[in-house]
C-alpha cells in the first residue's frame, strides 16, 4: 500500500509540505520480526553489525538517519536495534529495517568562493584531501558547486577523488555576493536526478548570510527534505576573515605628531618601540571589521541560516574559526556520515493528518541521538492542512 507522506522537520515556523514516498537504500540489512519491540526483552548483541548488503526501505516507511554518541562524545559503532526506541507522536514504533554504515552516497559539496572569505581560502584549499578521503570514502562520489554572487558548477558527479582534490586545492576566489540559497537548490536539483537508493548529502562550506537569492530558505528545506536530502554545513568565519584581511592600500592610520615619535602613551613600563607598538595594536584590521558589522548585522554572529538546514535535514553544524578547524570539520562529517544507523518503522496508518514528531532514544545512559525531528502525513487531498496550498 503506498501512503502519501512527507517528511520535514519543524524548525521555527518554517513552511510544511507534502513529501512524495520514498525508496531508499541502506545497509546492511537486518529485519527485526514481531515480538522484538520491547528493548529489555532482546539479548545484547556479541558483535558489531557487517556491512553485507543493501537494504531496501519501502515506501509507506519512515526512515530516519540516526547519529549517536557514547557519554564520552565518541561515535557510538556497537548498537543493535534493541537498543533504540523510535517514538511517533509519543507511541512506540516497531523497528522494521535498520542498518550500520556502507551506504552508497551521492554527495555535493557547496563552497563558497567569494572576495569576503579570501584570507580563509588556503584553509578551504587545504581540505579538499579531507573531503576526498573522508566524506567521499570509497564508495561515494561527489560533485562541486562554488559560489558568490552566483553558482558555479566546478565538477559533475564523479568517482575521481583526485579530480575532487585537485579541483578544491585550485579553488579562485570570485566577486564579493553570496547566493547562498540558489546554490543550495542547485545542488538539491542534482541530487534529485540520483538513484533514490543512494544516501544523498550536501555539505556547505560557507558562510551564514545570503545575498539576493531567488531562493527562499523554507523552499529550499522544503525541497532537501521531500527529495531525502541530509544537509551539513561547516560555517566559515566572516569575522576570522575579516581580522586577517590586509588594511587596504588607499586607508593608512592617522598621523599625529613628527614621523618616528610616538605620541600616544604606551604600556606602563614598556619603551616605546615599533615593535612593542605592534604588539599592543596586534594585527587586526578593525576598519574592514567595523564596515562588515554594519553591512551584515545579526547575522555575523548568528548563523541561523546554516544551523536551520542542518538540524531540518537531520545533518550537523559545525563552526570553524582558522585553518586547521576547517579540515577537522570536514573530518568530522566524514565520520559522522559513515557511522550513521539508519532505522525504518512503518508510518501509522490511522495517524492523524500533519506533523508527527518522532523521537528515537537510546536506552543505555548517557548517550546522545541526533536524527530528523519529524515528518508531515497527507490527507486524502494529498496537503498536510486540510485544503488549499500547504
């Protein structure tokens, strides 16, 4: 029986929408029969769960990537479905797939290359090795849109990793806009034309502002989520970039007193010197600092933009501030993404019409689950509100 259904999460006040049925892959396969509801009535497992091969999710099925840490904040590798409880709507669901890891993906990376974040881009270049070996791993290909003021295709879907490397290594910088949304749509629209039975993903390597995208960011979840869209978003730091920007050539400080003097007081038992001088102002070019502020406002230091995508589709956030914590981001996806469970519980079928929360927990102490926060069941009329457009 195929059940109209979509899935969504509900962050904010963003807008629902019907989701089309899905049918998915993952792997390995394990189907847990009747009478294994209960956690406390199952036997631990021995060992870890192989990859052996696929598993395919019909479409009346929720299925949700699940990523768990142990109380130590590691990945936690050693679970079995009696160690999870999905709940929808507050109701305990029977587990009918579930699987470790080994999914083939389909992945897209979205980096942005625009004038703002130039001081960053050695870093940016730097990761391409990371993304090649660790998010792609070896069953994954990938391809690379970049993106200022407009998107760029830089390489279609491939399994070349050095292809992946060396176009990232050789990124350019662009002009100084950010269509941060459009490009996200892009790169949902490649996705979209993948097998469905492929894991499909997008990482953003960007900033968390958008300027002058046709695109709407409720449309573009909207659109992640029906076509079963994982977003993670690694946030590049306007300010770190800012701070390490040359002063420009045409603004030079104001000059008081005859040249080689210092006539400001220095610190309380330092000679002035050039260099106890430059220690005291540091490198900061507060110039370039203060006209971002007053260009981009709030959104400097909230990326909400960035938080919403991941945490509607299930994905994670990451923020960075130098070079090296955007390689170790870009590492941590990778490990995140090869690491996920992916459970599958049939949807009720006398559940009421809308958004249905659902809620996995797992049920030794101290562990932490991150997964989809719920879904939207049609009506009859195929909307989520019982008329009209949802």
């Amino acid at each position: 029986m195929r059940l109209p259904l979509t899935l969504i999460a509900l962050v904010g006040v963003l807008a629902a929408a019907p989701l089309a049925a899905q049918t998915r892959q993952v792997s390995p396969p394990i189907r847990v029969q009747p009478g294994q509801l209960a956690p406390q009535q199952q036997p631990k497992p021995q060992a870890k769960f192989q990859v052996q091969k696929p598993l395919r999710v019909q479409a009346n099925e929720v299925l949700l990537p699940v990523t768990v840490r142990d109380p130590h904040g590691d990945l936690a590798l050693d679970l079995g479905p009696e160690d999870f409880q999905v709940y929808d709507d507050g109701n305990l669901q029977h587990i009918v797939h579930f699987g470790l890891g080994g999914s083939p993906m389909d992945i897209v990376l979205v980096v942005e290359d625009s004038s703002r974040i130039q001081p960053l881009i050695s870093g940016i270049r730097q990761s391409g090795i990371v993304f090649s070996q660790t998010v792609m791993g070896g069953n994954g290909q990938a391809a690379i849109i970049s993106v200022d003021g407009s998107s760029h295709l830089l390489v279609p879907f491939t399994y070349d990793q050095d292809r992946i490397e060396k176009a990232i290594s050789k990124l350019k910088i662009g002009d100084d806009g950010l269509r941060l949304y459009d490009a996200l749509g892009r790169a949902i629209q490649m996705l979209e034309e993948q097998p469905a039975s492929r894991r499909r993903v997008i990482v953003v390597l960007s900033e968390a502002v958008d300027s002058g995208s046709v695109e709407k960011l409720e449309s573009v979840l909207r659109d992640a989520e029906l076509a079963n869209i994982s977003i993670y978003t690694i946030g590049l730091s306007t300010t770190a970039a800012e701070l390490r920007t040359p002063p420009s050539k045409y603004y030079s400080e104001p000059q008081f007193g005859p040249p080689g003097t210092f006539p400001h007081p220095g610190p309380p038992g330092m000679p002035q010197t050039p260099d106890t001088l430059a220690a005291t102002e540091g490198n900061a070019n507060l110039l370039a600092l203060v006209e971002t502020l007053a260009k981009l406002g709030i959104h400097l230091i909230t990326p909400e933009a960035l938080v919403a995508a991941s945490v509607a589709t299930g994905g994670a956030h990451l923020s960075t501030f130098h070079d090296k914590s955007i390689q170790s981001a870009m590492n941590r996806v990778g490990d995140e993404l090869h690491a996920e469970y992916m459970i599958a519980y049939e949807a009720p079928l006398d559940g009421p019409p809308g958004f249905h929360r659902v809620t996995v927990r797992v049920t030794r102490p101290g562990y932490s689950v991150r997964t989809r926060p719920g879904y939207f069941l049609a009506m009859p009329n195929g909307t989520t509100t019982g008329g009209g457009t949802p």
